[in-house]
C-alpha cells in the first residue's frame, strides 16, 4: 500500500533521520528532498526553508532535537560594548 503521510511528518521524519545519521543538510535541501518526495507520489507541495525550520523548532520544543543541532545559522559574537564608537 503507497500510504501517504502529512507534510509535517514527512519533514520531522527527514530532519531527524538526518540528524541522528549526522548529515548536514540545509533547510533548502531538506524542503526539496520533502518536495520530491511528494512529487514521487503525484503530490504537489509547496514546502520551502521557512516551513522546514519552523519544524526543526518544534521538535527543540518537545525535546526531539537538541538545541541548537543543525541549526546552520549565524553564531552569536561577544564584544566590548564600551569600545564601540557612536555618532
């Protein structure tokens, strides 16, 4: 039987399952990987990098992710407030 599963269960699957294989993969190819994957079924979906970081967030959320994994994003900087000049 072709079982068909949501969008959001498809990509939480994706984003664990590359999570605990240790890939690193952005949300961009994580949202095309959930695209193909419901274009294969004859499925069109518009899943972009937003919608796949909104569920690595929720996952954080409920402890399925550890925070920060996979998160690709900026890193927070330190610096001296005090040596930062204003006009």
């Amino acid at each position: 039987m072709n079982e068909v599963h949501g969008i959001g269960s498809v990509a939480k699957k994706l984003i664990l399952k590359a999570h605990n294989e240790g890939k690193s993969m952005t949300n961009e190819q994580l949202a095309e990987l959930v695209v193909k994957i419901f274009k294969d079924k004859g499925i069109e979906v518009k899943t972009g990098a937003a919608s796949i970081a909104w569920y690595k967030n929720d996952l954080r959320k409920k402890n399925l992710l550890p925070k920060g994994a996979m998160s690709g994003g900026a890193k927070s900087i330190a610096f001296d407030i005090e040596s930062v000049e204003f006009e």
